[in-house]
C-alpha cells in the first residue's frame, strides 16, 4: 500500500508533516491503528535504531524520526484507546533525582511509543516517590531510569530501593541507562536489565515485559 | 619526587599554579576538553595511549588531573609507573576541594550549570567528534542548512531546551582569575540563559596535595604497576582491581 510505504519512508526520513499525512490517509482507507502501529510504526522504528547502531545516524536524525513517529501517535494514539487495543506495556519512564539531562531520555521514550508501548513520561529530575506512585497508579509493568552523570547515578540505586520499600518491585521490570552507566552497575543495585542505546532499549523492554 | 601529571586543559591554569608552588618536580601534559565528549571508553582508550607513552623509569608517579568523568577514567591500567587519581566524579569536585562539599553543593542545587576559568576559555568550537554526542554547540543556520528550515528549528530547540531546565550558574573562582575577564563572561553567559548567577569561592587544596606529593587514601586512590582504576559505584568513587 503506498500510503503505508510512505508513512515507513516519512518516518526514518524525519519528515514529520508527510507522517502524519499517511496515517491520516491511511486510517481514511480503513487501515487498523493497532496495524498502523505494528506492521509500520515498529519496524520503521527498528530501523532507525540499526542506523544509530551502525552509525549512519547521529542523535539529530533520531530526534528527527521520533518527532515524525510522535505526529503519527498523535493521530493513531487516541483510536487505540478508544478500540481498546492493549500496548505490547506500559513504561515508567525519567531521568533520576539531580540529573536534568534527557534528550536520550527522551528518544528511548519515543522509540518505545513508536515500539507498542505505552510511556508515562515523567520528565528529569524525578524522585524516587514519584517513580512508585505512577507505577503504581498506572499500572505500570516496567519501569525505565536514565542517567547521565555518575554522581547522579546513586538515585538509581534509591530508586529501585524505593520499589522494594513501596512493596511495588515485584510488580514492575526495572531497565537502566545512560551514558555511564554499565551492566555491572546494573547488576549492583539489582536492576532487570540494561542497554546501551535506544535502539537496544525497545528489544530489552519487549524482552523484559514478555518474561 | 619527579612526577609526571596527564591533566585535562580546564584544569590549565589551576594545575599550572599548583605545579609551581609544588617542592616536586613535575612535567605536565595537558589533553584536550574534548576527550569528555567522547564518552567512557574511547576517553579511557586515548588517556591510556599518553600514559604508555610514559617512559620507564623515570617518574615516581604518574598523576591524573581529573576525575571519573564520566568512566573517562575507568579501566585505565598503571603499566611501569603507579598511577594516582583524585577520588572525584570530575573537576567541579576538584575545584571546589573536597567529594563532600561537590555532593552537598549538587544535591542541594539542581539545575546548575558550572563554569571555572578552563571551562570559559578552554575547548571552543569543538568539532562534533562522535555520532554519541549531540553537537550542542551547532548554531541554527548550521542545522537549518543541513535539515532545512523547520527541522532545523526544531533539532536547535531541542539542543538549546536545556536553557529552560537549568536554574543558576555557579561561577567557581579559585583566585587566580587575573582582572574581571572571567567573571564578566560567565556573568554575561548566566544572563543570556535567563540564569540566576552565583559566585563560588573554588578550593585549590586537592590539586595542590596532587602534586605536592600527599595522597592520603580518603582523597586518592593509587594503581601499582599492573592493576587498573574502575569506578567503584560507591561514596569513594574509584578503586584499583588487580
């Protein structure tokens, strides 16, 4: 269907207004959201994270891709409430107390959304206790902490702390990243997973939700 | 002692006049800010290059003018010489003296940006040098001829956002700041950002223990020819491994 190839095209391309103009069209021609989110949201995704990978594309074409995806979401997002289609998980996700950076952050958020998910963004800079109540009151299966600072890094470990005291932990999947932050810190302080890109976050979330 | 300190060029001129009050004598190499965006391994990769580069037998010790930064540090290995880092997560620790005084500073001051002499005139007009890093220096007409003018517009402000997200910033003078140059631009910096500005007396005393020879085990660690620094997830931020 040309539409939907030029939905996939529009979205690793980063071209926010032909997106959203394809999902319009093809949402007209009868094509399911859930469809739209799977069979090309998805893998137009996936793609974009293969070409971060192997370093074809830097953090601007990323950012350029998700905005393109989250004009698609805009449109399909509501409808898949509405037909009442469950995402592949809901995700907690933010940058730990202290820390404000989060345009990576940022890009796992919408890879995610762009992978089936539904994200609870809660921004930078979010304390323990506002990790576990959205959790909590959204139900949420997996939970995803961002850092960029190794002095930041500790809030990880007080968050996931914050999980077991809540009585939430075995309730949700914790996943780890940023830029200094290693499988072996991951392992210490009892996280479920880590990855080191957003590319590889989508994998380890649908891993991590599907366990 | 002889010594021989591998320092980052922020630290220029702190290093420069701790070395000379030193009773040591110490050879000083600087690298450049830019290693800091690199990320952890390719930093820890090309500060390994300069330190084997080091011949044998020659120094006493081998000092390092930084941090963790970031893992910058981790996994470097002491080869003929021990290897002594400050336990610091990075320089704004070391210019303001102590892990304790960064930590209470950063904890009770979200949202700060920081500038010291090295980090207002060091590093300008640096290449993107990695697909990790996010160009943040790119003006727009640079991201508007290269993405055209609506995603140009939107990639500068979702690099310049942090403007916004920041609240102060703390300027960190150690004394040796000659004339009002630095003080004005970082000033100047604050009020283009919309950020309050606050003025921190720095503290000089860690760099000068550096290298005046004094390495007590709260404040540095030391890697013995053949074992290798590694961040310690922990309060003391870096230990050896064998």
């Amino acid at each position: 269907m040309p539409d939907l190839e030029q939905l996939k095209q529009a979205l690793i391309e980063g071209n926010w207004k032909t997106a959203a103009a394809a999902t319009q069209a093809a949402l007209a021609e009868g094509v399911a959201p859930l469809t739209i989110v799977t069979k090309h949201l998805v893998p137009a995704m996936d793609e974009v994270g293969r070409l971060f990978e192997c370093e074809e594309y830097f953090v601007p074409e990323m950012l350029l891709s998700a905005r393109a995806m989250k004009a698609s979401m805009e449109i399909v997002r509501p409808l898949l409430a509405a037909s009442g289609a469950e995402p592949v998980g809901r995700v907690v996700i933010g940058t730990v107390k202290g820390d404000l950076h989060d345009i990576g952050k940022n890009l796992v958020a919408a890879m995610l959304e762009g992978g089936g998910f539904e994200v609870i963004d809660l921004g930078a800079d979010v304390a323990p206790e506002l990790f576990t109540e959205a959790a909590a009151a959204r139900n949420a299966n997996l939970v995803a902490l961002s850092a960029l600072l190794t002095v930041t890094m500790p809030s990880m470990r007080t968050t996931i702390d914050a999980f077991r005291a809540a009585g939430l932990r075995e309730k949700v999947k914790i996943m780890v990243g940023g830029a200094p932050v290693t499988q072996q810190y991951a392992d210490a302080i009892g996280a479920d997973g880590y990855s080191d890109s957003a590319g590889s976050a989508v994998a380890l979330a649908r891993k991590l939700v599907a366990a | 002692m002889r010594l021989k300190l591998i320092s980052c060029e922020v630290l220029f001129r702190e290093m420069c006049d701790s070395c000379a009050h030193s009773a040591h004598q110490v050879d000083l190499e600087f690298l450049p800010k830019g290693l800091h965006d690199l990320g952890g391994k390719p930093m820890a990769a090309k500060i390994q290059e300069t330190v084997d580069r080091i011949p044998e037998g020659v120094y006493d010790a081998i000092l390092l003018g930084y941090g963790l930064c970031g893992n910058g540090l981790d996994g470097l290995t002491a080869r003929h010489t021990r290897l002594v880092l400050p336990r610091a997560h990075d320089c704004i620790a070391l210019l303001m003296g102590s892990r304790e005084r960064y930590q209470q500073y950063f904890d009770g001051n979200p949202g700060t940006f920081y500038r010291s002499t090295g980090w207002l005139e060091r590093g300008k007009g640096l290449q993107q040098l990695t697909h990790q890093t996010l160009g943040l220096d790119e003006p727009l007409e640079a991201l508007i001829r290269k993405y055209g003018e609506d995603n140009g517009r939107y990639l500068y402000g979702e690099m310049t956002r942090y403007r916004s997200q920041y609240a102060k910033l703390t300027f960190i003078e150690t004394g040796l700041e000659a004339g009002g140059k630095f003080l004005a631009e970082a000033a100047a910096e604050a009020k283009e950002n919309g950020w309050s500005f606050e003025r921190l007396r720095g503290d000089l005393a860690w760099l000068r223990r550096l290298v005046d020879g004094e390495w007590p085990p709260a404040g540095f660690v030391i890697a013995e020819p053949g074992q290798r620094l590694a961040a310690s997830y922990d309060a003391l931020v870096v230990k050896v491994q064998a």
